[in-house]
C-alpha cells in the first residue's frame, strides 16, 4: 500500500480544502495522474498520485480541510482496477461443468444453499439500508471514539453525517455528562438546536470557500491596517474612443488581439507612476520600499471571487502585448488555471467595475500595495466645453483608492489629473508611457 500525501505547496500556503476527487475508490491510477483538486487560499492545485495501482480508500471529503503532510488517500500498488472477479468465459466454462455434473442429491443441496443465501442476502440488505450515510473521516473518527453513527444528528441537507458532525455530537455528550455530574443544565452549542433566528422563514447556509474566506480577511485586514482614502475625478474618453474606432480593424489585423481600453489605462497608470513613485511603493516596518519596476495587478471576477494576475513589466509591453496578456490571464482566471506565480507580487492594482455597469465605486487597496485604480462605466452625458457650449461627450468617471500613511492627498489628486491628462490626449502616451 502507498500513502497519497499532500504535497508541499509554496511558502506562504500550509493548507488547503479538498475541491473535488478526480478518482474514485476501485480506480486505476498512474504515476503522476491527478486524483484530488486542492483549493487553497489563492489557486486551485491538483494532487497526483506518486505511484501507479488501484485507488483503494478516500481517506477525506471533499470539503475537508488539510494541511501539508496529511495522507489523503491509499493506492494499492498490487491491486486490480474492478476487483478480483473471474472473466466471463471462466465463469460460464465453471456454470457448464458443475450443470453437467450435478446429480438430484446435488440439486437438492443447491436449492437449500440457494435459499439460505437469498435470506442471507435479505439480511445484508436490511442492514445495508439501515447503515448510516456518512463520509470516511466521520466514520474514521465514529470507530476511534468508540460512537454509534445511528445517533450523531447531522446538518447535511442530504442526511450525510460529516467529521464535523461527529465532533459536536462527542462535545455536545462530554458536556452532557459534566453537567449531570455538577447538577448544571448542560448547553446547547450544536447549530442544529440553537433558536431558530428566522422564525421558521425558509434560508440555506453555504459553507464558504477557502478563497472567499481568504478574500474576506484579507479585505477587512486591509481596511483595519491602512489609512485608506479615495479621490475621484473624471475622463473624456472621446479621444480614445477615436483612436479606437481608427485602428481597431488593422490593429486586430496585425496582433490578432482586439484593441481595448485597458491598454490604454495601464499605459497612462505607468506614466503617472513615475512622476509620483510614492503610489508604486509598500510599507514594511518603518521603512518605504519604492519599486522601481511595474508589475501592474488587473482584478478580474470569477465564479469564485476576485482574482488579481499580474503582468509582469508592463513598461516594456507594447499595446498589443498588453492586451493579449490581459485576454490570456482573465481566461486563465476564468477556467482556474492561474498558478500562484501569475498571482504572487504586483506593485499597483487597476480594477475595471465598468465592464458590470458600476459608474462610481471605492476600490480597496490590494495590500501590501498603497494603491488601486478604478475604471467605471463609459456614460454620454452633457459637458460645458466653454461659456457657450454644450456637447454630449463619453465621460468616465475613475477612482483611486490610497494609503494616506506614504500618499499625501496632494499626490493622490495630482497622480488622477496626470492620467486625465494623458487619456485625453492619448499621442502622450508613447512618449511618457
């Protein structure tokens, strides 16, 4: 037998929650074949088997949380895929000879076998049915602490008795027996038998994903750890919008990528950066650690949150290496397959909220990162060009969200007006972006 072991991941990540089994008990496996989709607190990584045989138990639930080093699956290396069961010619060759030979006496004890076994088989059934729906872990821990699976109530939906379960239910008796003992009224700490808070109204509990809790903390650490500030202002898009509507075609031509307007931020965000270097720094400490290199972060939205890839110096790309970048990162955010160096490092953030509909927004930092920009909806409205005159312009509104303890409000606000200034005349953009 050979222990399947989660594997060391990266430095920062100790433990992950089982996602998916890609293999089931009774299956074959190769060396080096994926058997279990891990999700940690960044990405989805998936467990290989590191030897060949046959699958032969699960030793955790998809849900179960695990850390480096813990077993979490057994392969039998000298096993059959399907069992030990005879070929089929073999057993119609055996059915034939023992026909041929079986005389009344023979038949006769056969039919009495056969009946006993068809009540043995009642029996197995009755029993089978009886037996509590529950995962390996849990009936793991049943056998280990000595519990009835019958008697451990459960929160699944689907009657599944998990290892959390079988944890309360051992609590909950502990307790139990302390009170009786001390003459206290024991309490209820099961969810399961805590007072109904919606009155009896209809409501499901979701278990939130590792990421989503990641993306929680992270987000709420940010807020209680920086002096986070937003300034706003706004952007004639006009000039872009042109330049767009001119080149599109040949530009799609050339590079085989659409010609977007992310290209055209992050160029503009680059500019900006070096005329304000305090926005492309971090604290550590006492100390301010001022990049002198720009990965820029593009936030994209998935199934199961915000992610954030980085394009990693994105003052060298052309236009068109930035947007190819950009479609190939958000399809790899898209079908989980970004790998944690796509995510790791960054030292400014742009989030587009536009492309939902959001016409104004306050990001939140991406920490360790002392700022963010952010892109919104593209909105006609009427601008006064002078005393006189009205016209309807594509207007953008966009924010940038600040940690006022390295950025002053002056910096802020002027590293704003250097990228209007820069979209709104776009031909700057090749000599300062």
């Amino acid at each position: 037998m050979a222990e399947i072991k989660v594997p060391e991941l990266a430095e920062s990540i100790t433990e992950g929650t089982i996602a998916e089994w890609l293999k089931q008990p009774g299956d074959q496996v190769e060396k080096g074949e994926n058997i279990a989709e891990l999700e940690t607190d960044k990405v989805n990584v998936e467990i290989a088997s590191e030897k060949s045989g046959v699958l032969q138990e699960l030793l955790k639930e998809p849900g179960d949380t695990v850390e480096v080093g813990d077993v979490i699956a057994v392969v039998d290396e000298n096993g059959e895929a399907g069992g030990s069961e005879k070929s089929g010619d073999e057993s119609k060759k055996e059915t034939a000879e023992d026909k041929a030979d079986q005389s009344p006496e023979k038949e006769a004890e056969s039919s009495n076998a056969a009946e006993s076994k068809e009540e043995s088989g009642q029996s197995e059934e009755d029993s089978a049915a009886d037996r509590p729906v529950a995962s390996p872990a849990a009936r793991k821990l049943a056998r280990e602490k000595g519990l009835d699976l019958n008697q451990i109530p459960t929160r699944d939906p689907l009657g599944r008795v998990r290892k959390e379960d079988v944890e309360d239910y051992e609590q909950n008796k502990a307790a139990s027996t302390k009170a009786a003992g001390s003459g206290e009224k024991p309490k209820k700490e099961n969810a399961a038998s805590q007072k109904d808070e919606f009155e009896g109204k209809p409501v499901e509990r979701i278990k939130m994903s590792r990421r989503r809790q990641t993306i929680a903390n992270r987000l709420v650490d940010v807020q209680q750890t920086s002096a986070m500030l937003t300034t706003f202002n706004e952007i004639d898009m006009t000039a872009v919008m042109n330049v767009r509507k001119r080149r599109k075609e040949s530009f799609q031509e050339a590079h085989d990528v659409r010609l977007g307007f992310m290209s055209f931020f992050t160029k503009a965000v680059i500019a900006a950066l070096k005329h304000f270097p305090l926005l492309n720094a971090e604290i550590q400490g006492n100390e301010i650690i001022k990049k002198q290199f720009y990965d820029i972060g593009m936030a994209v939205s998935t199934d199961d949150g915000l992610v954030v890839p980085v394009v990693r110096d994105a003052d060298r790309k052309s236009f068109a290496e930035l947007e190819q970048e950009v479609v190939d990162l958000s399809k790899k955010a898209r079908d989980n397959k970004l790998t944690l160096k796509d995510l790791q490092g960054g030292s400014f953030t742009i989030t587009n909220g536009g492309v939902f509909g959001s016409l104004l927004s306050t990001p939140i930092l991406n920490g360790p990162q002392v700022g963010i920009l952010g892109m919104h909806k593209i909105q006609w409205r009427p601008i006064a060009i002078d005393e006189e005159k009205m016209e309807n312009r594509p207007m953008m509104y966009i924010a940038l969200s600040y940690d006022h303890r390295i950025v002053d409000g002056k910096e802020a606000v002027s590293f704003l007006v250097k990228i209007k200034e820069l979209l709104e005349d776009p031909e700057t953009l090749l000599l300062e972006g």
